[in-house]
C-alpha cells in the first residue's frame, strides 16, 4: 500500500503517478499558490496526469522546484532562476524505472525514497563536471553574501577547470570583491562576507598549485607579498596560473613577508624571477627592492600590484595586469 503525498495517511491508487502540489509545497517549504504562479508564468509546473486527470510532479519536476527555490533563496531573480533551471543540459538524473519511485510502506511521501529518485541532488554537482552550473559574477555574490559556501566553493573550481585561473579571476573573482568593498563602503559591514569568499577562492587555487611533472624551469618562480601586506590571493592566483598552465615551479612565500626574509630565500633559491605583490600605498615603498641580494645568475625583480609608488629601482620591472605578469615572468625565465 501507498500513501498519497498530498494527503499523508490515505489510500491511493497502485497506478496514481506522481505526487500532489500540497506534499510538494510541504516539502519545499513554497506555499501551493506560488507553486501555481511558477507553473503559469515560466512553465514549471508538474508533467504528469493520473488516471483521473489530476496534475502530479515526478522526480524531474521536484528537481527544477528544489533548484529554483535555492537559486531564489540566493537572491536570484525568479525570472533568472526559471531560466537557469530550464537550462538546455542541466544536470538530471532519471529513476531507474523511468517514473518517480513509490514510498514504501510506513515511508512519508515527502521523505527521500531509499531508491533514491526522491533524493533531490542539486543542479550544482558537489564535484565540478561537464554539467556543472558557470555563474554570473551576480549570482557568485549572492551566494557569497548568502555566507553559502559550498556553492561559492563548487562555482568557483567549476569556472577554474572550465575557463582557467586568468578568466576566473577577471570575469568573476575581482567583481565579487567589488561589490563586497562596495557593500562595506555603504554598510560598515560584510567583512565575514569577504573572510568566507576568500577563504573558498585560496582553497580553490591551492588545489592547483604542485610541482609539474616536468617543470620548463630549472629555477623557481619566487612569489610574495610585500612587508605588512596581507592581501595575498593575488599571489596565489599568480602561482596557479603559472604551474597549472605554463608548468612553471614555484614558491609562494605568502603575505606579510619581511624583506629579510625575502632576501634568505633568495639565496637558499637562486629563484629566476622574485615576484612582489603591493595591493596598497602603505605597503608600496620601492626602497626595499633595492636591497634585496644580486645573485648570479641574476634573479629578475618584478613589483605588481597598485600599491606600488614612484621611485621603483630600474632594475625592477611594474606590471599592473595579470595578463602582463604571467608575460613578464615567462619571458624571464626562457
């Protein structure tokens, strides 16, 4: 015997296809009427008829509602989230039998089916595949205001395995860090907001800073921020870019690294390039480059970032994108 989803507790039919609209707003936590407004006004809505004629959900159709529910929770647009559900190629994944699996006896309708097709995985895999879900910078910022940091951490390695470290960075990393500076700006608040999606972005980049298996440089690339500077995800991203792509090694000393200690390293590397990340004016003195070791063979000097004011040794190079810090210190190492 089954239960109905819609009525809990009561006989159905062997036959009866699907589950009713008020189950399915019971477990959404979606009232019935807005349920109705999304199946009229963007065309999700159950696909399934019973015998008698009456509109059932299946497993696909809970789908979609989970997804888009989410994406609203995020602060998503419904317009945007129907969209996004709907999406030609979103992630599905059909019951075995090609129909929503009945509860078992004593089983709640609304629960998960130990079978499985009721266990509602989310449009966004865990693990970044072919069919995960690309963001807008937008949607990245809600998700990270949301403090949702799965999601923050899945849409991020997705866009990094799909378009690399430099797209990532620009078309999604620097907005969301813009509009978090913006809401702190206005607000006087957001900083967990910034700790979280930072965090997520580190962890992320990290996976994809190793050893290559045949580095093209005999030296390392040294990278690290400059004395008092904490701001140090520039750096990282730098790193993965370089041995993720172009299979450079390197060496990331990190923020707030003390000039001396940046001079000891150079000496236990001998390092091809030293590459020094100022992020703000107080951190940008030029005056300590010049005092970092000559080495021979000769280490190259390249200062990045804003940060950086006048009076920069010659010796040392100024790039100002991450485009031009990968060219300059690839073409330092050849």
């Amino acid at each position: 015997m089954t239960t109905r989803m819609d009525e809990p507790g009561r006989p159905a039919p062997e036959d009866e296809p699907g589950y009713g609209i008020g189950a399915v707003a019971r477990r959404l936590g979606v009232p019935a009427p807005t349920l109705r407004t999304w199946n009229l006004r963007y065309g999700i809505g159950p696909s399934r008829r019973s015998p008698g004629g009456h509109r059932r959900y299946d497993a696909d159709d809970l789908r979609r509602l989970e997804e888009m529910n989410r994406l609203i929770k995020l602060g998503v647009p419904a317009a945007d989230a129907a969209r996004e559900v709907l999406r030609p190629g979103a992630a599905r994944r059909e019951a075995p039998s090609g129909r929503p699996p009945r509860p078992g006896p004593g089983q709640d309708a609304a629960a998960p089916s130990a079978q499985g097709g009721l266990a509602l995985e989310r449009i966004v895999p865990a693990a970044p595949g072919a069919g995960t879900q690309i963001p807008t910078a937008a949607m990245l910022a809600r998700a990270a205001v949301a403090l949702d940091s799965s999601t923050v951490a899945e849409w991020i390695g997705a866009a990094l395995e799909r378009h690399g470290v430099v797209w990532t960075w620009e078309k999604l990393v620097l907005p969301v860090f813009e509009t978090i500076c913006h809401r702190q700006a206005e607000t006087g608040a957001s900083v967990e907001v910034e700790h979280l999606f930072s965090d997520r972005v580190l962890a992320a980049l990290t996976r994809l800073v190793r050893r290559p298996a045949r580095p093209v440089n005999d030296r390392p690339v040294l990278l690290a921020c400059a004395a008092e500077e904490q701001h140090s995800l520039p750096v990282h991203a730098l790193a993965a870019e370089l041995s993720a792509v172009h299979r450079l090694e390197t060496r990331v000393l990190g923020a707030r690294t003390p000039y001396p200690a940046l001079a000891d390293a150079m000496r236990r590397l001998s390092p091809a390039v030293v590459f020094v990340w100022s992020q703000r004016s107080e951190t940008g003195d030029p005056a300590p480059l010049g005092s970092l070791p000559t080495l021979r063979p000769a280490s190259r000097i390249v200062a990045g970032g804003p940060g950086w004011r006048e009076g920069l040794p010659p010796s040392v190079a100024l790039v100002t994108s991450f485009p031009e810090a990968v060219t300059r210190i690839r073409e330092a190492v050849r």
